[in-house]
C-alpha cells in the first residue's frame, strides 16, 4: 500500500486558522446543517480553479525546495523541539509559519498592497519549570516586506520572525521570534537526512487523485541559541522536528480531529505516529505512523500496526475543552511500548483555532530496554 | 384592620377615577419625557459606537499624516520598527456615486492585519469570504440597507467616481446592519486596501495607521518615534479619548434636553402633591372613622405611601411605554441634528436601555413619594373623630405661609446666585435655573394673597360682591391654590424662558449669516461635508471665474482637518477680498490691526467656540501639524462663528502655502460688478461649469436659508418637547384647580342660601380661577426672562462657547401667559356651572 498521508496537521490548522480567523467560522457555526467540524471546514473550502495540484512524485530539488511553492494553495514550516539550558531550565518551543495563496495569481495592480498570499505565524514558548505556556499568533499580507518567503537562500518571515536556512552545506537553519519580552533565536543544524514523507515526498489524504500534498522533514535537529522568558535570558540545546508540507486539496471525511506524535527518543530513534479520531470514536484508517531507526532506515506503520490509548485527562480552564494528557503507545512489530506525558498541561492554543500543541516526556521500552525520549504531541478538534 | 384601609381607599380611588388620571398622568409624563430623551442620547451613541466599530474596530490610536494620508513606506518602517504591535491601514473618502447623484463613504481596510487589532476574543467576525475581498480586485461589501438604497444586490455592480476615474465594483456580499454581529454601518462601501488604492488612484498612500496598544509604554515609545524620526509631521491620536471627546460635544446638546425632562418630572412633582393633598383632604372623614376603629397613624402613613407607590408605579410603567413611542418618534429628528451637528451615522434603530427603563422607574416612584410625604404625614395628624369637621386640615395661617415662602424665596435666589457666580459648568447652570424657579415658586402663596388683596380694592364696589368674595376665598385657601399656581408657573416660565433664549439665539445666526454671507454665489462642491476632504476646485477654474465680464472679485477658501495638541480640528485657508474681510465680526481683536498681518505673518484667528474650548485668546500661540512639521501661530483674533460648536481656525492662504503645499480650493465667493443683476451672474458662471462635475452654485440668500433650517431642524425637538410637556403640563393644571373648585361644594351651597344668583355663582368661580392664573402668569414673566439670561448667558457660553444676544418677543411672552390664564379659566367654567346648579339644602346636609 503506498503511504497515505502522514501529517493533516499544518493543513487543517493552516484552514481552520486562516477561515476562522477571517470569518468563515461565523459561517459554519451558525449553520446546523454544517457544524464546525475538520471535515466541515476541509470540505467547505473548494480551491478556485488554476492552482497547482499534488498528483504525481517529484524530483525535490533543495535547497529551493524549502522556499515556498506559490502555485500551490497553502504551506507551512513547522518546528517544534524540546531545549534545556545550561543550568538545566527546559523549555518546549514551536515556531510555525503558514502560506495561504486566495488565488493562484495576484492581478496586476499599481498598489503595492495588491496581493494574493497571506502569511500566518504561530510561535510559542512553554516554560515548563514555572508552568506557563507563552503563545503568540501573527498575520500579514505579503506586502511590503512585512511577510513572505525568499529562495535563495531560503528565508520565510513575518515582519520580524524568521526561519532561515543560514548554511547550506550543513543544513543550518536559524530560527527567529520576539513577541513582548518572549523571544528565540535558535541554531538548527540537521542530524538526520531529510525524509520524504509518503510516496517519495507526495504524501495521499484520500484515494481520490490531487487529494494529496508534498511533503518532507527532518526528524531530528540539534538545537543551539537562546530562549528568553520574563524570567530571564537563556542559553539552550536540544533537539527539534521540522516539518515542510504543500498542497492544494486536502480532504479528510468523518474525522473530528487528530493526535500527532514526533518523538526522539535517546537511543537514537525517532518516531512520528499520528491517528484521525473519527466521529464513531475508532481511528481512522489515514492514521500512520513512522519509526525512523539511528542507522538512517526507517519502517512504515499501518494503523492496525500501533496502540494509542489515552490515560490521563485536562480540562482547560480557558477554554473548558477537555484534552487527552498522557498516552501508553504500543508498537508490537518493533517491540516498542513508550509512555507519554506531557512536560505541562497548559499548552492549548485558544486564539481563533482552538488545538493543544505541547512538549511531552517519553520512557518506556524497546524490546527489553529502557528508553526516554522528547517530543511533540499536536491534538486537534476536541470538543 | 390594614385590609379596611386599603378597602377604603381604593374604593375613594375607583369613585374618583378623574383624580387617580391626573396623578397618573402627571408622573407618566415626566417619566416619558425623562425616557425619550435618554433613550434617544442612547441609541445615538450606540450608532456611533456601531460605527466607530466599522471604520475604527478595536483600534486605540490612529497615526495620521499632515495631508490626512501617510505613506505606504511609513506603513512598512513602523510595522518592522514595532513588530508586536498589531497595526493595519485604512484609507476612508468619500466617493461619488455618479448614477445616484450622491457620494458615499470608501472604507478601504486590510481584513488580515484588522484582524490582528482584533484579536483576544474581540474579532469582528465578517460573513463573507475575505480572501475574495482581498485576492479579486475591484470587489466590495455593502450592508443590505445601503444596498437596497443603492438597488444592488450580491453580485452586481456599482460604479463609483473619484479624481474624475469611474470604477465599476463588484458587490461580493451583502452584510448586516452595524448593530448585528459582523453588520456594518449604512452609506458605506467597504473594500479592500488595494482595491481603495486603485479607486481613488493613490498607490503610494494610506489614509491612516490604526493600531491596538494596550500598553501605555508602548503608546509612548511609538510618540517618541514619531518625534525623533519623523520630525513631527506625524501624529498619533488617541481614538478613545477623541471617541470620548465628540461624545462630550453632544452632552453639551443633551443637556439642554435632559433639563426638559426634570423640569417635567418637577411639574409632574407638583401634580402629584396636589393630587395627594385632596385625596388626603377628601377621606379625611374616612381617615377619621379608621382613626376611632383604631388604625393607628402608622398604618395610615404607610397606607398612604403605599397608595402613592402604587400610583407612582403604575404611572412610571405608563410613562415609560410611551416614552419608548415618544423615542421612536424623536429619532428621526435627533438624528437629523447629530448629523447636522456631530458626526455623520445613520441613527435609524432605537436601542432599549433597560438601565435607562429601571433607573426612569425607580425615579418615578421616587418623585411620587416624595410629593406625597407631606400629605401622607397630615393625615397621619387626623384626630379620631365621628364628628365630622370640615377643617380637619388646619391651614397654617396666611402670616406663616408668607414668612415662609418669602424666606424660601430669598434663600433660593441666594443660593442660585452663588451657584452660577462660582462654578463653570454648563450642569450647574441648570441648578441655577431650577434654584430660581423653585424660588420664584415660593412665592406664588404670597403673590395670590397679593393679587387679590390689590384685586379687592380695585373691586372696590358693591357691583362686585361675587368678585371680592372669590378673591377673599382664594387668599384664605392659598395652601391648596398655592401649590397648583406654582405648578402653572412653571410650565409658563419655562415656555417664556427656553422660548426667548430659541429666538435670541436664532437672531444672533440670522445676523451672522447676513454679515458673514457678503459674496453673491458660492460654488463649492455639493458633495462637500465637515468630515472628509472633498476633491478640489482647481486654480484654472477660479482664474476663469475672475476672467468673466461679470464678475468683479472672488474669494476662496481650502477647508481641511489638522492636528493641533493631539486632537483635530478644522482649518480653513481664505483668500478674502476686501468685502469678504467685513464678514468676520470680532469678539476679541480689531479688525484694523488684524487685516495688516494676516497675510504674511504665522497668525491665525479663530472662532468663539474654539477659543473658549480650547481657553485661548488673542496672543496666544497654537502649534499646528503642518508639513514640515509642528510650527507655531499667533492667535490675533476671535471671530463670531456659529458654524461648529467644536470651532475653527481660520488662516490666510497666502500663509497656508507658507506651510502646506495643497492646490486647488473648496469654496469660491463670487463677487458681481454692481451693474449686473444676480441671475446673469448665476448664468454666466454656470455656463463654467462641467455638467459632471459636483460642483454647486449657491446664492447667499439660499445658504442662509440651508443655514437656518439646519438651526431649526436643531431646535425642533427642544420646541416640540416643551410642547409636550408644557401641553401636559396645563391639562394637570387644569385637572388640579377643578378638583379644588369642586371640593368648595358646601361653601357654594352656604353662599346660594345666603342669596347668591347663579351668574353670581359663575362669577365668584371663575374670579378665583382667574386670579391663580393672572398670579401664575405674572409670576412666570420675570421667572422666565432670568430663566432665558441664565440660558443665554451662562449654560450656552459654557456648552458651546457661543455668546448671543437676548431679544425678548412679546409675542412670545403674551402667548405664554395668554395659555396660562385660558388653562385657569378652562378649569373654572365646569365647577362654576356645577356651583351655580348646586341646592343649597344638599349643600348644608351636614352644616
């Protein structure tokens, strides 16, 4: 079976922020006929016709890869990972940032302000020793140098946050945010090649054709820069995730929503597992998962190839949705059975879209021995 | 025994349903005029905030440019300069419609950074799909009024007009009134920022920067940029406070009216006082007979109170259902006089406060009690007694009454004095007003007694028996006739007083006006309003006006808005000939040493009001935004100026140009050669004119006329509440004294067996009447006239900064009293035919 799909994530909230934020929210809440749900929402936005579609595998050519794809409707660059200082503060970060293109072209227009891409940036900062999850969201036009994304040598950016791909050679990237007196300015370099994700890089969301994205990442990144919270200034190493995804349609039906995992654990392996949850409680059958090993092969799991129970639960106080905590995985093919938790609780994004983005602690085992691990745990559509 | 009292006084209320009316009616109006007006203040600043929520969202400062634009590149350095603080550009015109012969308004927004202002919870939600407002050009929302206005629906196409380019665009969606979630406001075509920009075809420029900062620091921090790297030519305005300050302008209007509306509860008071009174004094047999089955004075006071509540209660309810409908009829009007005056929005919904509703209730009920108290205590005074005495209330001799009221009289004049010498707002000018009239009304006991002791002795002959004994009654019940008098004087002296300061004051325009108007035509564009920047009348055009045979000399002026110690303010830039100069009439300054400097020096002069808002005078500097930056003018004179209450700064064009590079005009005045009549100018220069171009011609004589219906159109709903209440007023009134003329039954009886003929009867009825009302009348003369010197004097000068001068019409004030005394005799003519029908021996049953 080729793979289907890995990653609904960057997608569904790329729409969901983006329509909710500007309205079409209002619209389908208040239609009962079409209530909020991911599938509402996917389904809702038929792409104007003259976009390019994911039909085939491509060659990726990068660096000009991770620049941005304007012919495709929507991206994003997603980087998530876990730091520590010297002194052995952590802290769990993400910075996103998404493309949305209204139309395949921009008309032509004297104003400078005529534009059809809009740029949206998720960046936060969970402080986990004093439990405070620091989030921010950011949205422009491409205009006017105040959004947009560059190729050579490939830099996306709104208004002063960043990601930039500083060393090419080495797949160093530099990653840039400042929000009130939150801020990083971190050191990316690659320690795993990057991954095609799906079929060589173009990753299915249904059977149906154009239904499908390019998408790659790289597992694992060392970490290097700094972090700074009221509390202080902090030089920090770690490990992150980043993620490169682009499409025009994505189509997912009767799921309400996802839990996506990408794990680094400390022997070496890495592990990204995601399931759909759908409306009759059971995952869907686009839940996969990947286990990258430390000598670069990796093995790909079908949905019956994984457990993912839930243990725990929060209720948060904000917004009165109740998330999933702590999970047990259990991997029998790989003889894999890890325990999660999350390093806090409150990570929930309640701006315009609603989801739990949060650094989790992993330990379990592998065969027979002990493993801990880091990661990244993305739960969407909890109601 | 509580159950027996309240038996017996409803059932004395059910007999007497013409007195319970009155009471109800009394405390109903001044609870609906209370209402109406309240209602009507709040459901303009609802519209206002509805469309502050449209052009300014959740915005808490605006930064604007010297030319009411900024560039884009200013946009682009602040938004990386300050990359947290949520900012977004909007540009707001006017637009013409060409294929509806009007303009509306072009609110170019960007829906991505506007959302950003919005964010926490608060976004605007907006219906439609943004990515099509954003992404297709020449597309637009409309509310559904507009669009019905318009005849467009989702889909079709509107063509608009500006700097001489017809765009056609596309109307993608229809949205909600402004009060609805995600509405907008009426007469407004909403675009996107690129799409404004290709409009009205100025792709370097924005209208302005709106931004959200909640942190004072960074409000500060933003101004210190501005300063250090933009010279000044920038200004960052704070939208609440300004919001707030145009709010404050129309309290000034509100006032006026909000005064109404006590003076209408006080009247309604008073009512209520009267109606107690002679309920009081009509159970007081009752109140005797429950006395002796033991009620205690307790039961009866609380009786009483309860009965007034429920009078109060019952009465407020009924005010304020119709004050809703007095409301809804105010809108309009209100409306119109906002727009005139204040801010341009649509005030087409009424919106309930319920805050407003309960507070109009409670101090209906409040009122009520209040009146009632002293009745409520005399009848606590009631002896137990079978015998029943017709004097059960024993009036306080006519000695006491006069020492008093005439102390009160005195005291509150006093105190009024002191009020309005030492204090400087416009509120305590009305607590001035009301410290006279209560003052005034003190006396009305005494004024009686003299009236018809003076009476008496004109009357001096045997002819006029009937006569001297009305008066005499009169004078001895003067603490029952009092009351009702006082209440008729009220009314009368508050139709003499907002009477008299209406006419002054439309007088002092009418004056104005013809001084100011010295031009023959005007042209100017027709489109042209207070609140944004019209296109410009363009040199060549005047230099043609002038080249015509008949015409002699014009004048110009260039209107705009500019900054001045962070607030706006209207400028206006004049060419002036000579006869044009003898149109400013100063209050401050002389005219010879004005003209001299005005061209070539940094001087400025400025209206009334804003001199006095602004507590400036003549040399006094005022920093203005020009374009190179905040540059000093002297103030060498302050102009009378009924054209805005907020005020102006006039300036000559020759030192406009010194600061401000703008070509083109707003206004011309064109000046005939004596030898050529008015309408082969008006020939001539229309002949100039481009058939579609906006420009107007006027005569003077048509804009004083527009000038003066916009006055009127002011006035009309403080005219047509004084009508209401006064109106309401006279019918209580009138409803108090017959219920006093029929009390005297058994003293009519008395006099019919002692002989007196039925038209002598009529006579000794109607004498008395007569004389409450020729004592209301006379009293409410002066009450009136200081009412009008207070209004004039103290409460406009200090609303509006205007000064005027008092004309007193005596029309007017013959009308006034001519009211009262016919509301006196009206009251007279039932009770007198009753007396004269009445049978001495039914009369005397129980003498």
């Amino acid at each position: 079976m080729p793979c289907v799909t890995s990653n609904m994530r960057g997608f569904a909230i790329l729409l969901i922020a983006f329509l909710s934020l500007v309205g079409i929210h209002a619209k389908l809440t208040s239609s009962d006929e079409n209530p909020r749900t991911v599938a509402g929402l996917l389904t809702e936005s038929d792409p104007p016709p003259g976009f390019e579609y994911a039909l085939e595998p491509r060659p990726f050519e990068f660096p000009k890869d991770h620049s941005a794809h304007p012919k495709f409707r929507s991206e994003w660059w997603y980087f998530t990972g876990n730091v520590e200082s010297a002194s052995g503060v952590p802290f769990g970060f993400q910075l996103t940032l998404f493309r949305f293109a209204m139309r395949p072209q921009s008309s032509q227009s004297n104003s400078p302000w005529r534009t059809n891409n809009v740029y949206l940036g998720h960046f936060a900062v969970s402080d986990i020793t004093a439990g405070v999850f620091h989030n921010f969201e950011r949205q422009s036009r491409a205009v006017l140098d105040l959004a947009g994304a560059r190729g050579d040598p490939p830099r996306m950016w709104i208004r002063d946050w960043s990601i930039e791909l500083i060393d090419v050679e080495q797949e160093v990237w530099r990653l840039k945010a400042q929000e009130a007196d939150v801020g990083l300015d971190l050191a990316l370099s690659a320690l795993r090649p990057i991954a095609m994700q799906g079929d060589r890089g173009l990753s299915k969301k249904s059977k149906e054709s154009g239904n499908a994205s390019y998408y790659y990442s790289i597992p694992r990144m060392a970490v290097a820069g700094s972090i700074s919270t009221a509390s202080g200034f902090h030089t920090v190493n770690g490990n992150a995730w980043f993620d490169h995804e682009w499409s025009t349609s994505a189509l997912a039906q009767g799921q309400i929503g996802w839990d996506w995992f990408s794990l680094q654990l400390d022997n070496g392996f890495d592990l990204m597992i995601y399931q759909f949850r759908t409306e009759n409680g059971k995952p869907d059958t686009a839940s996969h998962g990947v286990v990258l090993h430390p000598d670069g092969t990796s093995t790909k799991l079908s949905r019956e190839q994984f457990e993912i129970k839930a243990q725990e639960y929060w209720k948060s106080p904000k917004s009165g949705l109740r998330y999933p905590i702590a999970w047990s995985v259990h991997i029998p093919q790989q003889a894999l059975t890890l325990n999660i938790l999350c390093r806090m609780p409150n990570q929930e994004w309640h701006n315009n879209f609603r989801y739990w983005e949060g650094a989790v602690d992993v330990d379990g085992y592998l065969g027979e021995n002990l493993v801990t691990g880091r990661g990244y745990v993305e739960l969407v559509g909890y109601e | 025994m509580a159950p027996l009292v309240y038996v017996a006084f409803s059932r004395h209320l059910t007999k007497h349903p013409w007195q319970l009316g009155l009471a109800l009616l009394g405390i109903a109006v001044g609870v609906a005029v209370i209402v109406a007006i309240r209602l009507t203040q709040h459901s303009a600043f609802e519209a206002f905030d509805a469309a502050t929520r449209t052009t300014v969202g959740q915005a808490s400062h605006r930064l604007v440019g010297p030319n009411g634009q900024v560039n884009n590149e200013i946009y682009q350095r602040f938004a990386l300069a300050f990359p947290a603080i949520p900012m977004t550009p909007v540009i707001n015109r006017r637009v013409t419609l060409p294929n509806h012969a009007r303009t509306i308004e072009l609110l170019g927004i960007d829906p991505i950074s506007r959302t950003e202002i919005g964010s926490d919870g608060r976004t605007e939600r907006m219906s439609f799909d943004p990515g099509e407002l954003i992404a297709e050009p020449y597309t637009a929302v409309v509310n559904q009024t507009t669009a019905a206005e318009l005849g467009v629906q989702e889909g079709s196409s509107i063509t608009v007009r500006s700097g001489g380019t017809a765009t056609s665009l596309k109307i993608i969606a229809l949205l909600p009134q402004a009060h609805s979630p995600g509405g907008i406001v009426n007469g407004l075509i909403v675009v996107d920022i690129a799409t404004a920009q290709e409009v009205l075809q100025i792709y370097q420029d924005i209208g302005h920067i709106d931004f959200r900062i909640d942190d004072p620091k960074m409000a500060n921090q933003l101004g210190q940029a501005l300063t250090t790297d933009y010279a000044s030519t920038l200004q960052l305005i704070d939208l609440a406070a300004q919001s707030l300050n145009i709010k404050r302008m129309t309290a000034a209007f509100y006032s006026n009216l909000n005064a109404l509306s006590l003076m209408a509860l006080l009247v309604g008071m008073f009512l209520i006082y009267n109606t107690e009174t002679f309920l009081v004094l009509q159970r007081r047999d009752i109140l005797g007979r429950l006395r002796a089955l033991g009620v205690s004075r307790r039961q009866i006071l609380i009786s009483i109170l309860l009965e007034s509540s429920c009078i109060g209660a019952i009465g407020s309810l009924g005010g304020i259902i119709f004050g809703i409908f007095l409301a809804n009829g105010l809108l309009g009007i209100v409306s119109t006089t906002i727009n005139d005056l204040y801010f341009k929005t649509s005030i087409d919904t009424l919106s309930i406060a319920p805050v407003t509703l309960l507070v109009s209730f409670v101090a209906g009920i409040g009122a009520t009690l209040f009146a009632a108290l002293v009745p409520a205590v005399h009848a606590t005074r009631i002896e137990p007694t079978l015998v029943l005495n017709r004097n059960g209330l024993r009036p306080l001799s006519i000695r006491r009454v006069c020492l008093i009221t005439g102390i009160l009289f005195i005291l509150c004049n006093l105190l009024a004095w002191l009020v309005l010498e030492y204090s400087q707002t416009p509120n305590a000018g009305f607590a001035g007003i009301s410290l006279v009239v209560f003052g005034f009304a003190a006396i009305c006991p005494l004024a009686i007694v003299a009236l018809s002791a003076a009476a008496r002795w004109l009357l001096g002959s045997r002819r006029f028996l009937p006569e001297r004994h009305g008066l005499r009654t009169v004078s001895v019940a003067v603490n029952r006739t009092g009351t009702a008098t006082a209440a008729l004087m009220i009314a009368t002296a508050a139709s003499i007083g907002i009477g008299i300061m209406v006419t002054s004051f439309r007088a002092s325009v009418t004056d104005w006006l013809d001084s100011a108007l010295r031009a023959d035509l005007y042209i100017a564009d027709a489109q042209f309003d207070n609140q944004s920047e019209g296109s410009k009348i363009a040199p060549e055009f005047v230099e043609h006006i002038e080249s015509l045979a008949a015409v002699n000399a014009t004048s110009t002026v260039l209107r705009r808005q500019v900054t001045t110690a962070g607030s706006t303010v209207r400028l206006s830039a004049y060419r002036l000939n000579d006869v044009a100069r003898k149109g400013f009439s100063f209050k401050v300054g002389d005219a010879d040493s004005i003209w001299p400097q005005w061209q070539d020096h940094d001087v400025v002069i400025v209206t009334e009001p804003y001199a006095y808002h602004q507590g400036l005078t003549v040399n006094d500097d005022i920093r203005i935004q020009t374009e190179a930056g905040e540059r000093s003018f002297r103030i060498i004179g302050v102009y009378l100026d009924y054209a805005s209450e907020r005020g102006s700064i006039s300036i000559s064009r020759s030192t406009y140009d010194r600061h401000w590079q703008t070509v083109g005009y707003d206004g011309i005045g064109v000046y005939a050669d004596p030898a050529v009549a008015l309408g082969d100018l008006m020939q001539a220069v229309a002949a100039t004119i481009d058939e579609d171009s906006n420009l107007a011609i006027n005569t003077a004589t048509e804009l004083k006329r527009t000038s003066l219906e916009v006055f009127d159109r002011t006035f009309l709903i403080t005219e047509l509440l004084r009508a209401i209440a006064v109106t309401v007023s006279f019918i209580g009134i009138l409803g108090a004294l017959l219920a006093q003329q029929l009390e005297r039954t058994q003293e009519y009886g008395i006099l019919r067996a002692i002989g007196f003929t039925n038209p002598e009867m009529r006579r000794t009825v109607l004498t008395q009447t007569s004389l409450l009302g020729i004592t209301a009348a006379v009293i409410a003369i002066p009450v009136g006239i200081l009412m009008a010197v207070i209004l004039i004097d103290v409460i406009n000068p200090r609303s509006f900064g205007w000064t005027m001068l008092m004309e007193i019409s005596p029309a007017l004030i013959t009308k006034s009293c001519a009211i009262a005394l016919l509301a006196a005799l009206c009251a007279g003519f039932y009770p007198s035919y009753r007396a004269a029908r009445i049978e001495p021996a039914d009369a005397m049953r129980y003498e």
